[in-house]
C-alpha cells in the first residue's frame, strides 16, 4: 500500500525537519490552498468524507463549514488543534507528529487558511515534553520561511494532566485558564468556542490529512480506504503483543491484520482473547470479530466504535473483571466531577468491581453493575462517563462467565 | 508571559507551573501572591491549582517518579495483580520505603501513580523528572534509582 501520513516517518522516529520535508514535496499543499477560497478547500474537505481521528469519527468537513460566517465582531477567530492524547493506549499523534512534524504545521497552515483562524493553539499534553521540543523547533522553521505567522500566529499551549483536557469543551476551558469541565452544548465551539469567539477543534491525525487531500484530491482519499471509510489510519496495538507499536495501515484493516501482521501475533505463552480497538472507551473485539473492518461505519452498524484505532490487547492469563476494574479506575480519578452520574457513579462500579474481583461479591452483583452502568453513560454532559462503561457493559456481555465465576468461587480464577 | 495569553486567567496553568520550577510545588503563600499578580480571586486560582494533577499542592521530593497505571501498563505488570509476582510500583513502594502519594523522608523521591503516559508500546512505563523511562525491567528499576540518589 502507499504511505501517506508516514511517508516522512523514518525508523526510530527521529523528526523530518524542513529541509527534508521540502525536498520530498512538503508545503506544496499549502501554497496550493493558498490559491483556493476557504470555500473550496471546505468542499473539497467536505468531499473527501475525512472523519475525525481523535474517536469520535465527526465529519471534519462540517465542523469548518459551521466557522464559515465571517462576522468581524467575532474576532478573534481560534483553531485549537487537540494534541493532549491522553486516551489509555493510545500514541497515535506522538508517533505522527514526533516523526513528521511538518505535516501537522504545514495542516494547521492550510486549516488556519480555510477556517479563517487569527490564532492557532496547539494544545498539547504536558508529558510530551519531546514532541514540544519537536514542534517548538519547527514552528520557527516554519516562521522563518513565511509559513506560518502570516494570517496566523501559531501557539503552543502545554497543559498540566486530566483527561478531561481532551474533550472538545473541557479542552477551551483549560486554554481559558479554568479546570477542564466539558460546557453544554449548544452553542457549539464553531458559533462559541475560546473566550466566546468561533472556535474549531480537530485532532493532530485528522489535520494531517488534510495536506494530502488538497495536494491529491478528494477522490483519491476516498479510494484508500479498504471499507466504507476513506483515508488511511493509523492503528495500534498494546498488551501481549510480539511487537506492540503504531502502523499506518488503510481505513478498515481487520483486528486480524493489526494483531498478526504487523504486531506480530502473541507473545509465547499468550493467546489471544480479545480487543479493545481504539483506547479504554471502546467496546470488545472478539475473535468472532476479528475480521470486522475498523472504520467508523463499520463498527457503527455493529453498535460499536472504532475510537482511536489503536487497541488494547486482552489475552487469556489476564483477568477480564480485574481489566475492567483497572478502566474503571481510571475514568474515576479522571471524572471532572461536574455531572454526578460520573463522578459518583464511576467510583461506585469501581468499588463493586473491586469486591467481585477479590471475591466478596455477592449473587445480583453483576446485573446490578450492568443496570448502574447502562444508567450513567447516557446522563452526563461529556462523553467520559459513556466511555467509562462501554468496555464494561461489553466485557460483562462477553464474559460473563468470568464475572460469575468470580462470584461463585469467592475469588478470582486468574489468580494463584 | 502575560503579553502572549488573551486574558490573565488563561496564563494561570503556565504561572503555577513557573513557579513550581523554581519551587518544587505550589504553597499558600505563593498562591496569595500569584493571585494579587494575576487579579485573580484566591478560589479560582485554587480552583485550577488542584484540578490539574500535575501542579503540586504538596512538597515534593527532588525526584518526582510518576507511575503509568492505566490498562497497557496494568496489563504488563505495573501494579500488584497476582500472588507472587512483584510488580512496577510494588518494587519502587518497597525500594523507596513509601506507599504513592508519598515522599521520602531525606526528600529525594515522590512516589505518584499516573494515567496513561502515551508511550504504550514501551509498556510498563514511568516519567521521573519530566523523562520516559519505559520497557522497565527490576534492573532498569534499581539502576535509575540508584543514579538519581547520587545526582
């Protein structure tokens, strides 16, 4: 297949800088866009049917075509540019942009042109220090060749852990200086966003797309994709794995592909289970499943998700309730506390996955932890809490057997 | 610093974190003074200062260890899991002597668990001091505490 998103990535990730990425063809999309109204490049955008890669599989077209009444009193206008992955497994943006971190600037340029921004932000997690080592360096490369700073200013705004700072909200109240709650919607961050002024947030992987359209067109986006989705992704595996890592691949790759052909099956002694296919907020991948393609549509009319693409591997020594006890206390800590479903829900099921994993559940527990779970996911402002209980309600589907053992037997069967 | 951010209030996160590089962490009095600096109310900038886990409203230890546990790393044995087996924050709680959330007594090491540090594919993974140390093994575990004892 062709290399689109890591054509520029060399082995053992040390950064294209400018000259590299000059010479191999870079910014040519840019001045390209430059020629075009914000208009067509939205079209064109638009055409390509390129669908947010932070999860949540938003058309990213939409999302610019709603920043296109250009009112003067709304002024300034902000591109915030997600860079705070902070979804559990997942290290998608830090191998694109730690690689090429001129396909993101040269994008953030071309949304800048297209969106009509004032101000780009970066926003990027602060324990990423290299990829803001990374990208402060090429930022002034890229200023001091007249890619960015004309129009725009581009900004890095590194932020201080919570996952909360990810969500498209919560991410403008941390740029705003305030804890990271997620603000209800609508209005929408196009109409109010940062400090009330029209605001667009896409992720470091869907922006990088974004060059390649311009420079190839829409058609030939939609022709990468094996599926129903276009593009290319870059997937993922972590866990058990012979050779966890990230591998740009077509939209609609397999579990099958991911796992045995390019992270290089299981380690000795392990066997495969299952999948969670993109960070902590998806539902299980089965081995029923495993040739289901991952993309958006896809998984959508199985009633799952793709999220990140980059799956977490469950294998057979491992413990599936204490897995999900794990997730869960993650999403507990992480709960901003603004909606009380989560934030004292959460570290309820938390709780009670804690007392069936060390064998004092009691008969009842694992239907009540499903009633508790299919309540709280839909009555929250943020998407934290449905991402909380999704692997949980999947893995109580799933392994039920395993929930129930642990009951019966007063103790977990992985352990001893 | 305040020039480049659209109001005082968006330049809170990136002043607490100035002063906890020259301080270690972030006291009552520097959060009084920060906020007649800023014009900000005390509660709003308390508001901030606790909600962002990695501004410190305690002292910290000259080394801060921050423990991934979130599920790649929990899958590759960083927290206590089966009988007989020593996990990642197992061996550093007992080579350290402290349990996460604590400091050692002669303040060279805070102990802190973390969520997912986004480098899974070297799962088990650790930041100490702002750098990812992952792929860790007992060995690589003893070696850097080893060095940062002697820095």
């Amino acid at each position: 297949m062709e290399f689109v998103l890591t054509k520029n990535i060399v082995k053992g990730n040390l950064p294209t800088w400018i000259d590299a990425y000059e010479a191999n063809g870079g910014y040519s999309a840019l001045r390209r866009a430059i020629g075009m109204s914000p208009d067509e490049i939205i079209q064109v955008v638009m055409d390509s049917e390129l669908k947010g890669r932070g999860g949540a599989g938003f058309p990213t077209g939409m999302k610019w075509k709603v920043m296109t009444p250009l009112a003067e009193s709304a002024r300034p206008r902000y591109l915030c540019c997600n860079f705070d992955e902070m979804e559990p497994g997942t290290f998608k943006d830090r191998f694109l942009v730690e690689g090429d971190p001129h396909q993101f600037i040269e994008a953030i340029a071309i949304a800048a042109h297209a969106c009509q921004v004032d101000i780009a932000y970066v926003f990027i997690r602060d324990e990423y220090r290299r990829s803001q080592e990374i990208l402060q360096r090429a930022i002034a490369e890229a200023e001091s060749r007249g890619y960015v700073g004309k129009g725009f200013e581009c900004r890095l705004h590194a932020s201080a852990g919570r996952y909360m700072a990810g969500e498209e909200t919560g991410l403008i109240n941390a740029l705003e200086g305030k804890p990271a709650r997620p603000r209800s919607k609508p209005p929408y961050p196009g109409t109010s966003g940062a400090w009330g002024k029209p605001t667009v947030v896409n992720n470091v992987e869907t922006l990088s797309c974004v060059p390649h359209i311009i420079e190839r067109g829409a058609d030939w986006f939609k022709s990468l994709g094996k599926a129903k989705d276009s593009g290319t992704k870059i997937y993922g595996a972590s866990g058990r794995v012979k050779q966890p890592g990230a591998w740009e691949l077509p939209m609609g790759s397999t579990m099958r592909e991911l796992i045995w052909d390019h992270a290089g099956g299981m380690q000795d002694g392990y066997e495969f289970r299952a999948a969670l296919p993109g960070g902590a907020s998806t539902h299980f991948i089965d081995v029923s499943q495993l040739d289901i393609p991952l993309d958006f549509e896809s998984m959508k009319e199985i009633h799952q998700f793709l999220g990140t693409g980059m799956a977490i591997v469950l294998d057979d020594k491992t413990c599936p309730v204490a897995m999900c006890r794990n997730m869960e206390m993650f999403f507990a800590r992480e709960s901003c506390g603004w909606c009380t479903p989560c934030r004292e829900g959460l570290p309820w099921i938390e709780g009670l996955l804690e007392d069936i994993e060390q064998g004092r559940g009691q008969a009842g527990d694992v239907d009540l932890l499903l009633d508790q779970a299919k309540f709280i996911g839909p009555h929250t402002y943020c998407a934290l809490a449905l991402g909380a209980v999704t692997p949980l309600i999947s893995a109580i589907e799933k392994f039920r057997d395993d929930f129930d053992a642990h009951i019966s037997e007063k103790r977990c069967p992985y352990e001893g | 610093m305040l020039k480049e951010v659209p109001t005082r209030q968006a330049g809170s996160v990136d002043a607490l974190k100035i002063i906890q590089k020259h301080r270690g962490w972030v006291s009552d009095e520097a959060l009084d003074d920060l906020s007649a600096v800023l014009g900000l109310s005390r509660a709003d900038l308390e508001s901030v200062a606790t909600f962002y886990s990695l501004i410190f409203r305690k002292p910290v230890g000259r080394h801060v260890i921050l423990v991934c546990d979130s599920v790649s790393c929990w899958i590759m044995g960083c927290l206590p899991r089966s009988v007989g087996e020593e996990q990642v924050m197992d061996r550093l709680q007992r080579k350290l002597g402290i349990q996460p959330g604590e400091t050692t007594e002669d303040g060279v090491f805070t102990l802190l668990p973390t969520v997912c540090l986004g480098h899974c594919e070297q799962a088990p993974v650790m930041m100490l001091d702002g750098e990812i140390i992952g792929n860790l093994t007992d060995e690589k575990i003893d070696q850097i505490l080893a060095e940062k004892r002697e820095s």
